[in-house]
C-alpha cells in the first residue's frame, strides 16, 4: 500500500470543494430561494451575514478535501476510478446529509421541502464532488 498524496489530495479537494460551492449557490438561489428567505423572515433575520457565508464556502473547501482524501484512503481496496470515486461521495453524503437533516428536523423550523430537497440535491452533488477530485487525485 502506497503512501496518499496529500499533495493531490488538496488540489482534488479545491476543486471538489469548487464544484460543491457552485453546486450549493445554485440550489440556495435557484431551487430553495423562496424557502430559505422565509425560514430566515420566521427566524427573524433580515439578511445572510457575510461571515455565515465565509464559513459555509470553507466548509465546502474542508469537505471536498475529505472526501478526496476518503476516496484516497479507498484506492488500495476498491481500486482506482470513477465507481470508487462515487461510493466515497456516497459515504460522505450519507454522512453529511441525511443524519444533518435528520437532526435539524426536531427543531421544527426548517420546512419540509428544504429538509428533504437539500439532501436529495446533496446525493448527487457529492458523488460530483468525489468523482471531480478524484480526476485530480494521482498517487
């Protein structure tokens, strides 16, 4: 078992991270915008803060990161290439989405559409994410 490439591991990961970046602006202000303002008009929030949004595109960085590192890690036992890729999309996502919805769900503020949209839209998008670093990842 090879040694994992840290260094390809964090251009994979920016560029995965980019990728779910573009992904996220365009379910936020294209699929969920109606949905999102009013859950922030009933929280009463008047408007994004700028900081929420510096943290949310670092998370997204941070999670493409891992997820190329995860794919990485896979290499040596499921071997090389896109259906690896896209089960450590997979993994992350069941890690990420799901359980994250679940939980948020007991609050009883977000609608139901962004709870069950996100996730949905988050499946894909991280088997995208995984399948994007892992075209950068070389060992």
């Amino acid at each position: 078992m090879g040694r994992i490439n840290l260094r390809r591991v964090l251009l994979g990961g920016l560029l995965a991270g980019l990728v779910s970046n573009v992904s996220g602006i365009a379910l936020a202000h294209f699929v969920l915008r109606e949905d999102l303002a009013a859950m922030m008009r009933a929280a009463g929030i008047s408007s994004f803060p700028a900081s929420a949004g510096v943290q949310h595109v670092l998370t997204r960085f941070l999670i493409g990161i891992a997820v190329v590192w995860l794919y990485a890690a896979m290499r040596p036992r499921f071997g090389p290439g896109p259906w690896t890729a896209a089960l450590a999309g997979l993994i992350g996502w069941f890690f990420g989405q799901p359980l994250t919805a679940l939980a948020l769900s007991s609050w009883g503020v977000i609608p139901t559409k962004v709870l069950v949209a996100a996730p949905l839209w988050g499946l894909f998008e991280m088997v995208a994410v995984a399948l994007a670093g892992a075209w950068v990842y070389k060992e």
